[in-house]
C-alpha cells in the first residue's frame, strides 16, 4: 500500500474537514501536497500545523473557475476532488454556486487530470441516492432524488459531476474513482456546520438545548473520519485494468436513530440539556445505511472505529476547541 516514490498529489477542498485529514494521510505516505481551496467553509487552522512542512502548498482559488495557470503547469500523479460544502445549511447558503461547485469544479478538474495523465477521484455521496427507496443502499441503485427541492443542488451536483467522471472514463480521457461518501464524523467538523453530530456534541458540552428535527426516528450511519479517509486511500490507489471501477460506497453500515446518537452523546457528556423537538428539513432522507459489500470486496476495507471510540475523540476535540474560546470550532 506504502508509496516508495513521491508523487504530486492535489487536492481540491483540502481546508476543509474531510480534506484537511486527506492532506494529513498524503504527506505521512511521503507525497508532496497541493491543496486547493477557495476557503469557503475550509478553514486555514486546519491547516496550520503544515505550516512549515516543504513538502505541502496551499493555493486559495474557487474551482467554479479554470485552474490557475500556476496549477495547470504541475504534473500531477492524482487528484482528489472534495471541493463541494457538504452539510445542509452551508451548500443551501447559496444552491447556485454549489451547483456550479460540482458541475465545473469537477469539470475543470478532470481537465488537469486529462492534462496531467493524473488519476482523479471524486468525492461522492450517499446523497446521490435521495430518499431511498431501497434499504441498505448498494452502488447498482439509482436514488430517489427531488430535482428541484432545496437539497437538489447538492444531490443534482454531485449526480451531474458523477456523469462527467463516467464520460470521462468512457471516453478514455482519464482514469476516475468514485466514492460514495456516507455521514462522516470527528475532530475538525465545524462547530457551526449545522450537521446532527457537531450540533449534538456542542449542544451538549454547552448545556445548551439538544435539536432533534422531526421525533428523531430517522437513521443515519456514521462513519469515523481515519476509517473514511483510509478508504478514500485505498480506492484512489486500487490498480485496475478498468480507466472507471464503477463508484463505491464508504461509510459505516452500523445504523442509528438520531434519538439513539443524542442518547448516547448525553451519556458520555454526563450533560443535563434537555431535548427539544424542531420541523424535520424538508426532503430529509428517512434512513440511510450503506451497503459496503464492493468496498470489502475490492479494496479489502471496512470500517474499524466503533461509534463510542469516534464519539469520544470528537468530544474530547471539541470540548479543546471550546476552551480555546467559544468560537474557536467555527473559526
Ligand atoms: P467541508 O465543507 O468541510 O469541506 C469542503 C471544502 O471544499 C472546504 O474547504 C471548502 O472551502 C472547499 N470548497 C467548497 N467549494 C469550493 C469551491 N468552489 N472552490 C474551492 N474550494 C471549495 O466538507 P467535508 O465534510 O470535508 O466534505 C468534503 C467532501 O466530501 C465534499 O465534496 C462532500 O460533498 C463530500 N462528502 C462529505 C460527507 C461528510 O459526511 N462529511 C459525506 C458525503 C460526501
Ligand atoms: N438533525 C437533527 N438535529 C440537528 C441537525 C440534524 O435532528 O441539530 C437531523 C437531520 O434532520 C437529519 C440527521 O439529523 O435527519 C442527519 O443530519 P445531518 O445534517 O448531519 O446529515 P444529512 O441529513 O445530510 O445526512
């Protein structure tokens, strides 16, 4: 699995959660790291223990826009595509441009792949799959996805940058991987990103009233951030014959209520909030738990966090971070 060899990784989307982590991985696998990032809900601190590390660069830029030409004279061996605000509140802030986010960042990005003979692989979601109908959700299900409701600019975009990256392979102008990302959790989430995990933690450390949207029944699977970015690793660096193996779905199939999450992170806090009912979002998906069978088969992975060890690391981060002052998380 090790690399011998450095090899010039970018990665779009690398102050961000998810990409901060990636960009932590690569360089401990000895690759030299171009992040990419308009620094819209990325952040520099995520970044900041790189500071000083020769071997990592951060270029600010919006992939909405073509490369800059700084970018498209780099040679690079892969390119990961994360650029795209992934919690609810953030990519609806402003539906146009995170549609634009997926459809043209992924296109300007397969373009530097074709350039580079570099491997791309997009980060996907198990958004692509709606409110699905089928339960677990396998990658041969083709989704149940309101195009013109509120989360379609996410769901739309990351289905439309999915098309491009099968055209691309079809077409043999670059080699893709997809990844069907499922909830994903652990230290660097937002305080403010709005999702479940992050609101119920801060709530809880706070004492701060918990939101559970709708009566809590809806399931999610949650998957801790080392476990996914392993597999992210692992499916960029799968060799296979085929320019496109199809897309594979990372997550935890270990399936929960988020009554049942609250439960468990008021446990662990010791914390007294009380619990409080608000209108479940509109088009929020019922349950969602992904099917991994592919990932087991093809890369050899599944996740090995058990949800109270990943729960525990995110308090702990979190509860650092409120002591560092109160908007420290969001910063
Ligand atoms: P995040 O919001 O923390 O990170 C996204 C990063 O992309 C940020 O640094 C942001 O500034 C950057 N970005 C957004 N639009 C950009 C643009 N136009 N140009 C340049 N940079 C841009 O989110 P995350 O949780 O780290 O998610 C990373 C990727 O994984 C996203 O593509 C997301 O759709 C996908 N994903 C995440 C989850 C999850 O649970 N975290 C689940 C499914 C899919
Ligand atoms: N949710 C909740 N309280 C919150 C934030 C979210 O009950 O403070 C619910 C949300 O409605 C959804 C689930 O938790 O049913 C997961 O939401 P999240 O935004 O984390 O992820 P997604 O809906 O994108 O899977």
């Amino acid at each position: 699995m090790r690399h011998r060899e450095s090899t010039l990784v970018l990665v779009a989307g690398g102050a961000g959660f998810l990409g901060s982590h990636l960009c932590d991985r690569l360089l401990a696998e000895g690759h030299e790291v171009v992040c990419l990032d308009h620094l819209g809900t990325g952040r520099r601190r995520n970044l900041r223990h790189l500071e000083r590390e020769p071997r990592f660069d951060l270029v600010t830029h919006d992939v909405v826009q073509p490369l800059p030409a700084r970018l498209r004279r780099q040679r690079f061996a892969r390119i990961y595509n994360l650029a795209c605000p992934a919690s609810p509140p953030h990519y609806q802030a402003d539906p146009e441009h995170t549609l634009l986010t997926s459809v043209l960042g992924t296109r300007h990005l397969l373009l530097a792949a074709e350039e580079s003979g570099a491997r791309l692989l997009q980060a996907s979601t198990s958004e692509i799959y709606g409110d699905p109908e089928m339960h677990p959700q396998a990658e041969g299900y083709w989704g149940h996805v309101n195009p013109t409701g509120p989360r379609a600019c996410y769901d739309e975009g990351k289905r439309a940058a999915e098309t491009l990256c099968a055209d691309y392979a079809r077409a043999g102008r670059t080699a893709v991987r997809v990844a069907r990302i499922f909830n994903t959790y652990g230290p660097r989430m937002r305080a403010d990103d709005g999702r479940v995990v992050s609101n119920v933690v801060c709530q809880a450390l706070a004492g701060d009233d918990i939101t559970v949207y709708g009566d809590g029944s809806q399931t999610r699977s949650f998957c801790y951030v080392d476990d996914l970015i392993d597999g992210l690793y692992r499916l960029m660096e799968h060799e296979a014959q085929a320019r496109d193996i199809g897309a594979v779905n990372l997550g935890n199939p270990v399936e929960l209520t988020v009554s049942d999450l609250v439960r468990r992170v008021l446990a662990m806090t010791g914390s007294s909030s009380a619990v409080v009912n608000h209108p479940l979002p509109v088009d929020d998906p019922r349950r969602r738990r992904p099917d991994i069978t592919r990932a087991g088969e093809i890369l050899g992975w599944a996740p090995r966090v058990p949800l109270e060890q990943g729960l525990r690391a995110t308090v702990m981060w979190f509860a650092d971070e409120a002591e560092d002052g109160p908007r420290a998380a969001s910063r």
